[in-house]
C-alpha cells in the first residue's frame, strides 16, 4: 500500500514486529493534526502499536524521513 510517496515497510517502526500478513500493519500519522499529513510524518506500525499510539501519540524520539 502506497500512501503518499511513502511505501509502507514490512516491519512495526515502533516495536519491530515482522507480521507474518501484511494486513496486520498500518500506515500512522505521528502528528495529531490529522490535516497535516506529511511523509516525514507517516510510519509503518503494527496493529497493537497503533492502538497503543492512537491514545498516547508518538514519542519515540527524533524522527527521521523516509528516503
């Protein structure tokens, strides 16, 4: 799944989980604006990890953009 010019990764950037069906991954937007959806802001979580960060938000340190 292609969101924006962001190809989603095969593992949770988050946790690291390598899911066995790709369905089991989300694309994340780590800025609550929902409106600002920039590719350095998207990044490829598992479904627990983004049930986790839906209620807590991203604050995982600095994030660095996907080349």
């Amino acid at each position: 799944m292609a969101v924006s010019r962001l190809q989603e990764k095969n593992t949770c950037e988050k946790c690291g989980f390598k899911p066995v069906m790709q369905e089991q991954l989300r694309v994340f937007n780590t800025s609550r604006n929902q409106q600002h959806i920039a590719v350095q802001n998207l990044k490829t979580v598992c479904l627990n990890c983004n049930f986790e960060l839906s209620k807590t938000g991203w604050t995982q340190g600095d994030l660095e953009e996907d080349l």
